[in-house]
C-alpha cells in the first residue's frame, strides 16, 4: 500500500452497522481489496487515533443487476472489515445532527 488513506475508503453506515457500534464498539469500513488485516489494523489507529482490538474481514460479491427486464449487468464487489475497539474508544462520523 503506498499510504494509510488508501487502505480505509469509506465506513458504511447501515441499521447494522449502527446497532453492531453501540453495543459492541464494532465499526464497518469498505477497504483496499489488496489489504490484509494488520495494514488495515495500523491505518485506522493513526487515522483515528483508537486502539483496535480486532479485525475482521469478508469479501462482498458484486450483485447481479437486470436492466428493463433485458440487460444484465455486475454490481462489483468489496472488502469489508468490521473493527472491534477499545472499550472507551469512539469514532463519530456524524456529530451534531
């Protein structure tokens, strides 16, 4: 990887997601495909300063897709890592609304 900012590429925020973050301090990122836990472990804690306990990861196949009931299409797939952390650490993506 040539730097931290290109292995975290968005967090994804769903209704799982979001239950999964207030009861066990565990944080979803789409990643780099190229990336393996460890890379992913050290972006995170110097990108938002928290201690990451555990790392986890699963390749999202991509989807298919029908067009006006003729064309097909491939959504592509993703990596996704769930990140448990310290128990009095937070990462707020939202703050204020």
């Amino acid at each position: 990887m040539k730097s931290i900012y290109d292995v975290v590429i968005s967090p994804i925020i769903t209704e799982k997601s979001t239950i999964a973050k207030e009861e066990s301090n565990e944080i979803e990122f789409v990643v780099n495909k190229m990336a393996n836990k460890k890379e992913i472990k050290e972006a995170v804690e110097k990108i938002f300063k928290v201690t990451v306990l555990d790392v986890r990861t699963m390749n999202m196949p991509g989807k298919i897709k029908t067009i006006r009931g003729i064309h097909r299409g491939l959504r592509s797939g993703y990596k996704k890592a769930v990140i448990r952390l310290k128990q009095n650490d937070k990462i707020e993506f939202f703050q204020g609304v």
